[in-house]
C-alpha cells in the first residue's frame, strides 16, 4: 500500500513480510511506519536515497 501513495520504494525482504504485525497506519506518513518497522528485532532498515529496504537479521523467524 505504501509504495502506492508515495514516491520512496519500500522494498521488505520476504521473512519480515511474513511476521505477523498488526496497527493502523497512513499510508502518506512513510516515517512513522519506517520507524516502526526498525523498532522490530532482528529487523534492519536502509535507506538509499528514495529506496528503503528492509531485511530481516538471521534470528528472525515466524513464530506459531
């Protein structure tokens, strides 16, 4: 939804697609959801100019 609505890409490496995370967000207020993102353990952010990539560290994992 983000890169809809916005002109930064987000690119969001598969593992960190995958957990689970719940929360109303803007969808113009790219920060914010960012930030929150970067606040999840062993969850990375970069940011490349209008890029951001997020990548999940090797301790990440689903939990059921």
């Amino acid at each position: 939804g983000f890169n809809r609505y916005n002109v930064l890409r987000i690119s969001v490496d598969p593992r960190v697609g995958a957990l689970p995370i719940s929360g109303l967000f803007d969808a113009h207020d790219v920060p914010t959801f960012i930030a929150f993102l970067g606040s999840l353990p062993n969850v990375k952010v970069e940011e490349h100019g209008q890029r951001i990539l997020v990548s999940a560290g090797r301790q990440t994992r689903q939990h059921r």
